[in-house]
C-alpha cells in the first residue's frame, strides 16, 4: 500500500489497521463520529441509504409483519444525525410474495437507487436458513410522501433461488458500472455472492439473460452476504458481511472489500488474492472498536455525498441488550485506493 501497516490474523482474515486518512474539510452537521447519532436508531438492520434532495432517506429489513407500522420501515434525517421514522413502503406483504415463499413473516434487506426516472427498492423474501428465496422490486416517483405522485408500486418478483439450488437469492444491491450497465448483486451463504444483468428500462432481469455470474465465495465457513458495490477511480469495490448475524451481543459480522478493474471481477485483496477463495481486506470489526460496545459491525450501504463518503451499517449494541443499531461513518480512502472507516 506504499505504507507500513500492522497485520493480523482474526478468524482467518488478515486485519489491517491502516493510519487515518486526510478527509479535506468536514461541515459541521457531518457524523464525523457514529456515536453523534441521535434519534430512532433502532431496531435497524441491514440499512440501505439515499439521498433526494435535502433529505436523506433510510430502509431498513422488517422481520415480521407485527411490527408496526407496515414492512420495510423509513427513516429521514436532513443532518445524517438525528433519524426519524416516518411509516413503512408496504403496508402488508405482497401476494405473490406469501405465495412464492411459504412461511415467510417479513421483508428483509432492502436497497434503494434511482434509475429510469424513479425509485428502485429491491427486497428479499425468505426463511431463516433456507435458500428457497426471492427479490422483488418496489418503485415510486418520489421518496417524499408530501409530493404529488408519491406512492410504492410492488412490480413482482426479480429473481428466484428455487430450494435445493446452489445459491440465495437475498441481499439484492443494484449498480450501474461505469458504461451504464445496470447489475443486481445479490446472494447469502451457499455459493456466495452472485451479479446478474438488469434491464434499464423494467429494473428486471433482460429477457433471455439467465446467466448468473460469480463474485464472491467462502468456504468452511461458507459465512459471506450481503454485496455492495461502488467505483472509486479506476476500480470497483465490492464490500460484503462475513459471518454471522443476528445473535446480538454475540453476533460475529463483520465487513470485508475487495476491488476490480471489471464490474465482474475477479475482486481481489490487497495482496491481489481473490474474494472467489475466501480473502478480503477487513473494513469494519468488532476488534476495531475500543470501547467493546458495537458487535457484528456488517450488512453496510456506501453513500456518496458530494465530496465525501459514509459507510452505512447496522451493529449489535452490548450495552442495550444486543439492539441492532444505526451507525455511519465517514469512509476515507488510501493514497492507493483503499477505504478506511473513520473513528
């Protein structure tokens, strides 16, 4: 990296704890800490983040269909700082969703982009621990509910993970590459991660496109979801989740990167070995925090706000019974072009 780093070994993964990184100016309404955040922070999981206009705009995974108000709860904050949940984009599960995948209770780890003139919210439909699962798409005009034309249309299922197949169709993130090809990453343990085309126009996989590209794979454990990709200068990066979720205080989550110079990979580490045999850089660890309090730091979104960068994730708070909680913070990179997360 043209610099001294301190290297270690944690569950396999080499950690690099890398100097800070010169951020230029930083205004004073920017989280330029996670622990400045301040309002309804939680329950968040698995956050997926935009910004239209002044307004940011936060969804998150609803779990069960029982907690109010609607699936796939909003938040919005104008600052980065201080959250509000405002109502939800479903107000019950979609039919073709309880239809598709029996026993399902909620909607899980949404994204959200802008493309084609409108708001894609892609969603995951499953049960815990199975590989029978499905991406839908919502989409709507506007994220502003007091604009003229707000309102969510549910447009069907994406894509499907037929039971006993060898790959999980959850976790969707949408990317558009640098020539304005449209991708859908996807994918949670099984063969890891996957990338398919999506058609511009429909948000949907192009007709006669059934080709299911590889990204990203680990093995014993095959722990790794979650995809989000970004370009920054000459490469991609594809962050993802390792391990395990869900367990609160003792979640053991944690975030990796790897980067490209083709949307397609191979995404590599910094000593150029490859996400497909399991490396990655670390990007977020419970080790990494000296206060002991955010566990299972993992699931993130990347957003990019004028001159700067926050990485966006949920983590487990030991000192609150293991919430999962909203955090960001400001993501800076190396001279070399890797991220840091900021303290």
């Amino acid at each position: 990296m043209g610099m001294r780093h301190l290297s270690a070994k944690i569950l396999g993964v080499a950690l690099m704890v890398m100097p800070a990184v010169a951020l230029g100016q930083v205004p004073t309404n920017a989280p330029g800490s996670a622990d400045r955040l301040m309002g309804d922070l939680s329950p968040v999981h698995d956050p997926a983040i935009i910004k239209q206009d002044d307004t940011y705009y936060l969804f998150v995974t609803t779990s069960r269909e029982d907690q109010p108000p609607g699936l796939i709860h909003i938040r919005t904050s104008k600052d980065l700082v201080t959250w509000t949940k405002i109502g939800a984009v479903f107000t019950a599960m979609p039919a073709w969703a309880k239809q598709e995948i029996k026993g399902t209770t909620g909607l899980w780890a949404p994204d959200i982009s802008y493309a084609n003139g409108q708001y894609r919210l892609y969603y995951s439909v499953s049960t815990f621990g199975s590989n029978h699962s499905a991406i839908g798409l919502a989409t709507t005009p506007t994220l502003d509910p007091a604009a003229p034309g707000y309102g969510w249309t549910d447009q069907g299922r994406v894509i499907v993970s037929p039971r006993g197949g060898d790959y999980n169709a959850i976790d969707p993130n949408a990317f558009i590459d640098a020539d304005g090809k449209n991708w859908l990453a996807f994918g949670s343990f099984w063969t890891g991660l996957k990338l398919i085309a999506i058609d511009p126009a429909t948000g949907k996989r192009p007709v006669g496109d059934e080709k299911v590209l590889a990204i990203a794979q680990r093995r014993n454990p095959g722990a790794i979801e979650a995809p989000f990709l970004i370009r920054h200068g000459d490469f991609y990066y594809l962050f993802a989740s390792n391990d395990f979720c869900c367990r609160g205080a003792n979640s053991s989550y944690y975030t990796v990167v790897g980067r490209s110079k083709a949307v397609t990979g191979p995404y590599v580490d910094y000593d150029g070995k490859p996400m497909m045999d399991g490396y990655a850089q670390v990007v977020l660890h419970a080790k990494l925090d000296p206060t002991n309090r955010w566990r299972g730091p993992g699931h993130v979104a990347v957003l990019h706000d004028g001159p700067r960068d926050y990485i966006v994730y949920h983590a487990y708070d030991a000192r609150n019974k293991g919430r999962p909680t909203l955090r960001i913070q400001l993501l800076g990179w190396t001279k070399d072009g890797w991220p840091v997360a900021q303290p």
